[in-house]
C-alpha cells in the first residue's frame, strides 16, 4: 500500500521524487533507500518531503521505525522554530521528515541511521551505522511579467516586489482578480498583494495551475483578505477540470465574517504539494477546511452498471419533491461506516423524482426511502496529498457546535509544522486530521484551547471497507508527532487532549506505526486524560511530558481495548520513558491505563509525581492481555493490576526533579539522588535510545528512568 501511496503522489503532482542509496554498505544490516520528494517547480519557499520507510534493520524490519534511530540534518537552514519545542529548524528525528525551503540555494542533506553498531558520529557526536546524503537545488522567482504585484490602490514596485513585475492597481475584489483576469490560472505566476491593503473575499476565489504562488511584498503589514459577507471559501486550491499541484500561499492574513466562512479549501479535482506558509487566520469557522468527502463524491459519478440509464441504475423515490432538491442536484447519505451514496437529480415531478445512482447498488430500494451502501474505490482524482501548514497563526474561529475548527484536513504526506494553533473555545478541535493516511508529520506546534469535549489535536484514519476515493483495507501509518506542547480544554471536565482512534465507536479505521515523542502535555481545567490511543498497532508513545496539575482529573496516557468499538483492539504498544506531574490536590490519578482486550503492549520506566494525598493515585492500571509492564513508579492508591512488576518508588515520592515546581522540560531533568537514576531498561540498543534532550540511554538495566536525564548524561 506505501508503494501503491507514493505511486499516486508522483503521478499526481508530475513532481520529481529522488531515491538516495546508503554512502556506507548496507554490512550491518541496514538497506533500501531514502526518498526525498521537493516541489516540482523548485521555487521557493519549497516543501521537500523525506521518506526512509523503506530504510530498514534486518533485524528489526518492520519495526525498525523506533528501535533504529533516524536523525536528518538540513544543511543551510538555521534559527528555531517559534513553537512547540522550538527546537533547530536543521535538525528532525524520525523515520519520515519534512523541510520548507524558503531561500535560494543548493542544500544538503543527510539521514544518520544508527542500530548499534559504530561507523562513525554525527555532526553531535553521536554513533552512527549508515549515512544517507544528497542535496537539493531551489530558485527564486523570476524578476519579470509573469510577477504581478496588485494593489488596492496604486500598485508600485516596493520592497520585494521586483523591478520588472507587472503592476496592477484598484484591485479591491480577490475572487474577480483571480478567477477573471488570471483565469483561474497560477502556472508559472507569483501574485504579490500589497502589504497594508485589505481585498475583498465575498466569493471563492479557484487558484489552479501548477507552479504558483500568491504572496505579499512592500511595507507594512501583511495584506488582508476579508470574507466580510460571511458567504463561503475564500481561497480554493483547484476547481473542476482545473487541478492544483505545487501552490503556495504565504504571507496573508485572512479573517472573515462569521460562522460559514472559510478561509482555505480544496477543489473536487487532484490537489497537491500546497504550501500554507506563515498565514495569519482569525473570525472565521475554519482555517483550512479540506474533505475527502468532496472527492468521494466526484469519484463516485459516471460509475457505469449494465442497468438504468446511462449505465446507471434509476429508482423512484416517491416522496421526493421539487421543493426538496434541485435538478442536478447531489445527494450525499451516509451509512454508519460512512460510506456516500451519490445521486443525481434527473427529472423531479410533483409527486416523485427520478435518480441516478452510482455503481454497486442493493437490488431495491423501498419507496421513500434513501438508503446507503459501500461503493467500489475508483480514484479519479486520488487523495489531497502534500497539504502542508508552516509557520501559521490560526485563532478565534467562530461558529459554535461542529463548525468551528481551525483546521480539517483528510489527506496523505501532510505537514502541520511551526504553527501556533489556538481558541477554538467556540466550536470544536483545535486540529482535526480526519483521515491522516501515509506519512503525517506534526511538530514543534503549540497547540491550545479546544473547546468542551474536544481535543488540541485528534487523528483518524479511513473506513476499513474503503471510500471510492481511499482503497479498502488502508491503515494510517508512519505518522510523527514530536515536539509539540499540546495544552487540553479549560471547558467542562474529563476531556482528552490528543488521540489516535476511530473516528466514533461504530467505524472501523486502523493506524500503526506511529510515534509520539518528545510532547509537552499541559492539562486544562477541563482536561482527565493527555493521550488517548484506541486501534493501535504498533505505535509507540515515548519521552513525553504531561503536566497534569490544572486538570479536573490527572490522568496521562490511556490504550483503549475492544469495549465499545468495532475496531480491532490495540496491540504492541509501547509506552516508554514518560514523565508525569501533577501538583492538583484532587481529582484522580492513573497515569497509563491498559485497556481489557488490548494485548502485547510494553510499558517500562515511566515515572511520575503526585502531590495529592486522596482519591485514587494510580501509575499503571493493567487490564490487558500479555502486556510487559516493569520499572514503573509504583501506586499510592487503587492498586496497580494485571502483569507489572519490579516497581520503582511511590508516584508519591519525590523524583528530585530540577524545579520543585516543575513546568519547563528542562524542569523536568532528574538530578543526584532520583531513584529514576540507573534503575531503567532499555529495551534498545546502548546509543539507539535518547532522553528528551538527545542524551544517549545506556543499555540494559543501567539506563535512566522518565523522559529527562540529568544534565550531566543518563
């Protein structure tokens, strides 16, 4: 399927993906190549996406995702990222990773692979086993007529905007200069809106293409795109038979009117490699609003079947009336495995309509009635893939219920990187990726303020039974989530602040493969539990940091079994090297919960500290199945059930952490005299497994216990 995925992307965006062999023999073993795929034009800001799935240990092979350790190196990029953990812009961990190029040059990379054998250092003096290297060329645009600098009033040639770019003046409406005057039509153009002018966003504005850009240049704020008629997508990327491959937009503020406004979409058509680029969003429903949904339904038209016309089946619904739906108009009906009937309105008469309908279709319908059923995957136009967020600003959407959220996005190779994501206090998620399949990378964001019962951040993959637009039987898989602080709802009581699950109990969606690491967890006032995980299959949950203590419950990570789902139950979860905090004096606490029907997880050296001296004060509760579960901080209260054994010290004992009254990650060191010191187990390799701050774990029984050494090494 990986292969089937990245097959879809090259073909859709006509982009160049390169595959870079190992510059040390594959002797030890580690083989298979590093794919790196750069925007098909080039220009910048350019995302490149790297892939090392494919880059494995022999010995561990499929799992080799978190038991190899992967570190990339981005020559020629510099400074920290502003949110999240801030940590370098030249550096990521993990087995995929992402880079946005946003200045001119010829840069190198590299991939450090390391499984415990020594070939050399990297540039931090740590071990390595095999080398990856190559590099990467990115252009500026052309100082020439195909740069149009558009101005609401009289447009001149300021700072950035070039010399010999074409000037276009008293452009106060966006949708009519895109659509009319451009066409619809990006390719090759860079359209720069002055700094300081506000354009008006009251209808959608298509940008297809290929190769495009919308920007800003001048002085003084950044250009306003204002919905102020709260009417529908202020931006789309592709529109009917106008694809959208290799765009960008960066450098705009966007805000609209209201409640149905939404600042960026995604055409029904093939979308790929957009670049959402220090984009500043606020007082609309949705930030960025891109559903498989629209694809399902352009995928599922024209299907042909022997019976009815046309090729398609025709039922008479006899209910159905011209009051009710318009001609031509489509039907979108969901099951409870989400699948869409499409159907199209031919004739409607004033007692009954007559409907099209697509492919695979029960033998009857019953009179009056809408019934739904699983369509065959047929991928016109495949999945949104390459929809990348960097360095954003999305706040204060507005709406209420199910609408308001910052960012809804179902897609393959997605980015969420550098963003501050927050006050989504009147709708929703503050991030929802719907249907996250191949390779989604979220890091160093600040994430905050969902709203009651809703999450900062929450995953989901796609029905097991497949969509017209996403194969059957696809996982979501390879996705990292590092370097984040994610902070739950101050609304309500008990809510989560991440997951990894189905999207509700009644539809089967599958993940594996993904790693959360290196994540500060602050609970709000509202929050119970930081990081729920319903489905797993070999994901891994390691060196984060949960801070418990404004919560109305302290609870940290919990692995959902097989109650109350249709999804297979987890199984082969780790949860390794956490650190837990609460200084609420109330509420109860179980730091891990291991679900009854989970089965096989791993859970060792997790520690915590609990100032509360009632309710139930809980390191690990083991209902599973086969779970591994050793060097834990012990329980207080409640009892600790199930498979754990050789426990550390009470949660109720002091860890002598760095600060008595810890909030930072480096608070969060252990120093001289912590019981967590030398009493872990490394279950890896001496070298293949670090703390939070990149200290490398000794192996066996020597290692350091939590997610934080002492600053002098573990």
């Amino acid at each position: 399927m990986r292969s089937l995925l990245l097959a879809l992307l090259a073909a859709a965006s006509n982009c160049f993906a390169a595959s870079f062999p190992a510059s040390v023999a594959s002797i030890n073993p580690i083989t298979g190549a590093v794919t790196v795929t750069p925007c098909a034009s080039g220009r910048v800001p350019c995302q490149t996406f790297f892939d090392a799935t494919a880059v494995v240990d022999s010995t561990f092979l499929t799992y080799s995702f978190y038991k190899a350790r992967y570190k990339w190196y981005f020559g020629g990029l510099s400074g920290n990222w502003s949110y999240g953990q801030q940590t370098a812009k030249n550096k990521a961990q993990g087995i995929v990773a992402a880079a946005l190029y946003d200045t001119a040059g010829t840069y190198a990379w590299t991939l450090y692979v390391y499984n415990g054998t020594n070939n050399g250092t990297d540039p931090d003096g740590a071990p390595y086993t095999a080398a990856y290297t190559g590099t990467n060329t990115f252009t500026d645009w052309p100082d020439d007529a195909n740069t149009f600098v558009v101005a609401n009033g009289t447009a001149a040639h300021g700072t950035g905007c070039g010399s010999n770019s074409t000037l276009v003046s008293s452009v106060s409406d966006l949708d009519v200069y895109i659509n009319t005057t451009q066409s619809s039509n990006l390719t090759g153009k860079r359209l720069l809106f002055n700094k300081g002018d506000t354009f008006t966003a009251d209808h959608t504005a298509i940008a297809g293409g290929a190769g495009g850009m919308i920007g800003a240049c001048g002085s003084g704020a950044k250009p306003i795109f204002s919905d102020v008629t709260n009417s529908q997508t202020m931006l789309q990327f592709g529109g009917t038979g106008n694809a959208g491959t290799d765009l960008r937009i960066s450098g705009i503020e966007m805000t609209g009117g209201g409640a149905t406004s939404i600042a960026i979409g995604a055409g029904a058509t093939t979308v790929n490699q957009i670049t959402i680029h220090q984009v500043d969003c606020h007082d609309v429903a949705k930030c960025i609003n891109i559903a498989a949904s629209d694809l399902d339904v352009a995928n599922s038209q024209g299907i042909a079947n022997a019976a009815g016309a046309s090729g398609q089946n025709r039922v008479t619904l006899s209910s159905i009336t011209k009051s009710n739906f318009q001609i031509g108009q489509a039907i979108g009906v969901f099951s409870s495995q989400s699948q869409i009937l499409v159907s199209t309105i031919t004739a409607v008469g004033a007692a009954n309509a007559y409907v099209d309908l697509a492919d695979n279709l029960p033998s009857t319908l019953s009179s009056g009635t809408v019934q739904s059923w699983t369509l065959p995957f047929n991928p016109t136009y495949p999945l949104y893939s390459g929809i990348w967020c960097v360095e954003c600003v999305f706040r204060d959407v507005v709406g209420g219920g199910s609408v308001g959220i910052p960012i809804f996005i179902d897609q393959q190779y997605g980015v969420l990187l550098g963003s501050h994501i927050y006050n989504a206090t009147g709708g929703e998620h503050t991030v929802r990726l719907n249907k996250a399949m191949a390779a989604t990378i979220v890091q160093n964001n600040t994430l905050a303020d969902p709203a009651d019962s809703k999450l900062a951040l929450t995953i989901h993959s796609n029905e097991w039974a497949g969509t017209p637009t996403i194969a059957p039987n696809t996982y979501s898989q390879y996705g990292v989530v590092s370097d984040n602080t994610m902070t739950g709802s101050a609304l309500g009581s008990g809510n989560t602040t991440m997951s990894l699950d189905p999207r509700n109990g009644t539809i089967d969606q599958r993940h594996r493969y993904w790693l959360v690491e290196r994540n500060l967890f602050v609970h709000g006032a509202g929050t119970g539990t930081a990081l729920s995980i319903t489905s797993s299959n070999y994901d891994v949950v390691r060196n984060n940091i949960v801070d418990a203590s404004a919560g109305n419950l302290h609870n940290g990570i919990s692995i959902a079994g097989s109650s109350g789902t249709v999804s297979p139950a987890s199984d082969h979860a780790t949860i390794l090297n956490n650190t837990f905090y609460s200084s609420g004096l109330t509420g109860n606490t179980i730091w891990i919960t291991l679900a009854a029907g989970g089965t096989n997880a791993l859970v060792e050296n997790n520690i915590g500290y609990t100032l509360s001296s009632t309710g139930t004060r809980r390191s690990v509760a083991d209902s599973s199945t086969g779970a591994t579960c050793t060097n834990n901080s012990a329980s207080v209260s409640g009892g600790s059930v199930g498979s754990c054994t050789g426990f550390l010290s009470s949660m109720a004992t002091d860890p002598k952490f760095a600060s008595a009254t810890p909030s930072a990650p480096a608070d969060f060191k252990v120093t001289a005299g912590s019981y967590a010191i030398g009493t872990g187990t490394n279950p890896y390799p001496a070298g293949n497994y670090t703390d939070w701050f990149g200290l490398a774990q000794p192996a066996a029984s020597a290692s350091t216990a939590g997610a934080a050494c002492a600053s002098g090494g573990c």
